[in-house]
C-alpha cells in the first residue's frame, strides 16, 4: 500500500478506521472523519449519484444506502497522498437484500482535507480519472 506522507498520516490512519467502521455498518463510525461542510459527490450511473452537501444530509444519505445492502464491504487496497488529498483505491463486494447476486467492482475514493477532516469526498469509477484529477503524477501511482 502506499505509505502516507507525514502531512496526512494522522488523516490516512483515521481513513483506515472510518473504512472499518462502515464495514461494521457503523456510520456515525465512518463519518467522524468529514468535517461538518463536507461535499459528498458520487458519479453518475451510482444509485445516489448526485452532491450531497453537510453532515448531517451526508449521514442520511450513507444510513439509506447502507441500509440496502444484506452483506458486503469496502475494503481500501491503497493510499496514495497527493498534497492535502488522500486518493483511496476500494474493491466494493455488495449483495443487496432483494438480490442473490454480489455487485463487486474497484474504484477510487478521493477525499480533500483541510485541519483535519475531509471538506470533500468524492468517488471515481475510474482510478486513472481520480489520479488525474487529485493531481497525482503517474509515477507516484505505481
């Protein structure tokens, strides 16, 4: 995995644990790292595409889908810091509860930091589109 610069080592430590507390279903767990302003943006063709705005809309909006789900997880793979971003390669394996088939796939969570809480959270289906738009030169990615 890719290590954390000493900038945002406190803040990918606290994203390891946020991963492991929405693996617990845990969502006041997970969130304790977004600061109360924080911009939630999920891409399109996601079932809560759209920007999600505050704390508290963000919480509802994670509890919903979350509820959805009968089994799964998130599991961050990698951790690749980019100045105040921390870019996060995740293989998603979802089984939804009106479903007996997983839903799996890779993507990447890109979050933005500021005194240490995330003000953005933003999802990329593709990881080379979230490298480049974290600003995050190829060769650091490999």
């Amino acid at each position: 995995m890719g290590e954390p610069t000493t900038s945002l080592a406190a803040e990918t430590k606290a994203l390891r644990e946020a991963y492991d507390a929405l693996n617990r279903n845990d969502i006041p767990g997970f969130i304790q790292i977004l600061a109360p302003q924080i911009e939630r943006i999920e891409p399109a063709g996601f079932p809560g595409e759209g920007t999600y705005r505050g704390l508290d809309v963000v919480e509802a909006h994670f509890s919903l889908h979350r509820e959805n789900w009968a089994e799964g997880s998130c599991e961050p793979e990698r951790f690749i810091v980019s100045g105040d971003r921390i870019v996060v390669f995740v293989h998603v394996r979802v089984r939804l509860k009106d479903e007996d088939d997983w839903r799996e796939g890779h993507i990447a969570d890109v979050f933005t930091f500021r005194d240490g809480k995330a003000i953005q959270f933003r999802t990329f289906v593709d990881r080379q589109e979230a490298l480049e738009w974290a600003g995050v030169d190829s060769s650091d990615a490999h």
